[in-house]
C-alpha cells in the first residue's frame, strides 16, 4: 500500500486490525522489505570521522588531487593540480590540463615542489594513478596512500583546501574567468599568508619562522629588528620549537572529535556480514541515471576489513568500480526469515554469487480469499501474522 514507513503503515493498519506488538511486527516487515531497500536507500550518518595521520615533521606527508571543469585559459590550462602539506599546512596551486598523463605532471610536481620541499615519505590520494606514476614512487622509496573513491572525507584537509581555492577565484575573477591561471600564484599567497585553523600559525610562519611582507605592511617602514635574533644556531632553534608548538596545536584537535560526531553513528561490519549498498549518483552513473531508478542494491558480503570506516565488498566486476566504499555507504541487511540461501536479491542477478534461475519466493496475485490465505500460511510456513497476510492483498 505505497510502501510507506513503519508510522503510516501501522496507522494504516489500525483502522482495521489489532494484535499484541504490533508495532514490533510492523517494524520487522518494514525493515526486510526488498522493495524499500532499494528504492529507499538513502545515506545515513554512518561511522565517525577518524582524524588524519599526525606528521611527525615536515614535508613528510603530503596529499595531491587536481581540480577539473574550469573553464580552458588562453595559454589551454583547464584543471589545477593541488598539493598540500599535512604538517605546515602550505599548499601549492600549478596549472595544467586535464588531458596530462602522469609523465606530464611528474615534471611540475618536481619544480614547483620537490625542488622547495624535498621528496615526501608518504603521498595521499585517490587512485588514479597510471603504471608510471606508481613505478616512480616505488623507485624513490615513496609509500602511496590511497582515500577512498568518491569519498572526499577521507582526504578532508585538501577538499578544504580546493573548496577555498574555488572560493578564492570566485571573489578575484568575478566575470573575467578565462584568466584564473594568472591568478593561482597571488591565490596561493594569499593561502598560505594566512593563519591556519588547526596550527593557528600561517604556513609560511611554520616554514620560515616569520610571516613575508604583504602590501599592508609596506605602507609604513616594517619593522625588521625582529628577524635578525633568529639568524644562525638561535633561528634553528626557533624554527624547531615553533615545530614543536604547531604539532601540540594539530594533536589537541582530535579533542573536538566527540561535536563532530554528534548525530553520527558508530557502526561496524565484521568480514562475512551481509550489507545493503547506496548507489551514490557520482559514482553508479548507469544505474542512477533517472530519478526513478533504484537507489540501492544488494545485499553484497564483506570480503575484507580495512579500517573501522572502509570494507571491501564483493561486488561484480560489471559495476565497473571499486570495490572498496566507506561506511557511510553501507547498510545492515536483515534478511528475511523466509529466504533460501540461493535467493539474489540483487538488481543484477548474473553477478558473481547470482541465481539466474527462477526466483523462489512466490507471488500471489488477485483477491485474498480463505483458501489462498490457508495455501500462504502453508507455503510461508506459518511464520507471516495472518493480518500481514492480508494486507498483501492490498
């Protein structure tokens, strides 16, 4: 009767019928319904955050991703290549194209940062990484952290970085948006002049230990006594406990995980359980190309467990996707008691652990009368309340 949630199907159902926990079964049905599950799927506020990886120095961990559809510059640029320092929290704006292979974006990757910074210990982001890409980390004895496709959270410091850099362009460029690329290297100082949230120090005061002059502070003479005392042995000793002080600052922001977390539950899969997958848009295209397609499918078994926020499914290789999703993707599948274990219920029954034989579960079609109730009493084995029975018939 318009597979309505729990409260409207049992008010519903009151006009007409009554049992003792009636709420109880209600629930029970509601919650095993195929027909809901995937076309109701919805992302829930699943898992807890989990902070990143606290650098032990700088330029040790550093994160890449790149921002695509802007509009194509007279010099061709179309997409910026983003890179971002966990420790100091200086970032790096370079220009590039979308259609640069991973040859093309070793080049600026080394001149504009490793020639400032040096090699990184560990690189984090996402998985689209060519064969060369990955022989050349190998080679340098750099160790790759992969997030999570379309699951920008997992590397939360540069989507914050890309949505101020877009922020940014947006104020400077206004109508003129052919000319952001002459724009990046003042957006980028500008970034990184800046005091910053977790260190409550500007990147370049990490870096070098004092802020550089902005224009502001040309109007009057500067005042450049301050610099002279941090030359030779003093300035290294500065420089470390300044160090010091913006690792105490990024270690004392977990303590404000309990208010990030607030309204999200902590929910947890062990290897062999069985899930219920949200077809996010961005991600299942094909399967989530009309409003009016199925939200969610499955259920689909956990293969592995990476971390309290990231499984390994198995699912299809017809997807086309990874098969690795966080979390806040996933559902507990409840099952029915009624189920055969050979029964796919899944949108697609010839993936892998599919049935493309006929469907065991029966469908009774027509007016409820007294035999036909009888006849599903014996079929379902007696274990469907004869009010549930018959609303069915609806």
């Amino acid at each position: 009767m318009g597979h309505f949630g729990v409260d409207k199907t049992l008010s519903l159902l009151k006009f007409t019928f009554y049992w003792p926990q009636m709420r109880v079964d209600v629930q029970r049905h509601c919650s095993k319904c195929i027909t809901c599950l995937q076309e109701k799927s919805r992302v829930m506020p699943h898992g807890v955050y989990t902070p990143l990886h606290i650098a032990s120095s700088s330029s040790v961990d550093i994160s890449m991703d790149f921002v695509h559809g802007l509009q194509r510059t007279q010099r061709g640029f179309d997409s910026i290549f983003v890179v971002v320092d966990h420790f100091r929290k200086i970032v790096h704006f370079i220009p590039c194209h979308k259609v640069d292979d991973a040859k093309y974006i070793a080049k600026p990757f080394f001149k504009e940062v490793v020639h400032l910074h040096g090699l990184p210990k560990t690189i984090v982001s996402d998985k689209n990484y060519s064969h060369f890409w990955k022989i050349l980390w190998e080679k340098l004895g750099i160790k790759l952290v992969y997030s999570t496709t379309c699951h920008p959270q997992t590397d939360g410091q540069t989507e914050v970085v890309n949505r101020s850099l877009s922020t940014l362009l947006r104020i400077i460029l206004k109508g003129n948006k052919k000319t952001w690329d002459e724009c990046l290297p003042h957006r980028e100082f500008a970034y990184n002049r800046v005091d910053h949230k977790t260190t409550n120090l500007s990147p370049f005061e990490v870096v070098y230990g004092f802020n550089p002059l902005t224009p502001l502070e040309l109007i009057p003479l500067p005042n450049t006594t301050s610099l002279y005392h941090k030359e030779g042995e003093s300035r290294a000793e500065f420089i470390r406990k300044y160090h010091e002080k913006v690792k105490s600052q990024i270690e004392n922001k977990p303590k404000n995980m309990p208010s990030t977390n607030k309204g999200r539950e902590k929910v947890t899969f062990e290897v062999r359980d069985w899930v219920w997958l949200h077809l996010r848009k961005d991600r299942f295209p094909t399967q989530r190309k009309s409003k009016l397609s199925p939200r969610g499918d499955g259920p689909f078994q956990i293969l592995r467990r990476i971390n309290d926020n990231t499984y390994i499914l198995d699912l299809s290789s017809d997807y086309g996707v990874s098969s690795s999703f966080n979390v806040c993707d996933l559902t507990p599948f409840v099952g029915t008691n009624d189920m055969d274990e050979d029964d796919d219920l899944r949108s697609n029954p010839s993936q892998e652990g599919g049935d493309d034989g006929e469907p065991s579960l029966k469908h009774y079609i027509g007016p409820i009368t007294r035999s036909m109730a009888r006849r599903v009493e014996e079929d379902e084995g007696h274990t469907t309340p004869r009010a549930m029975i018959i609303m069915c018939g609806f």
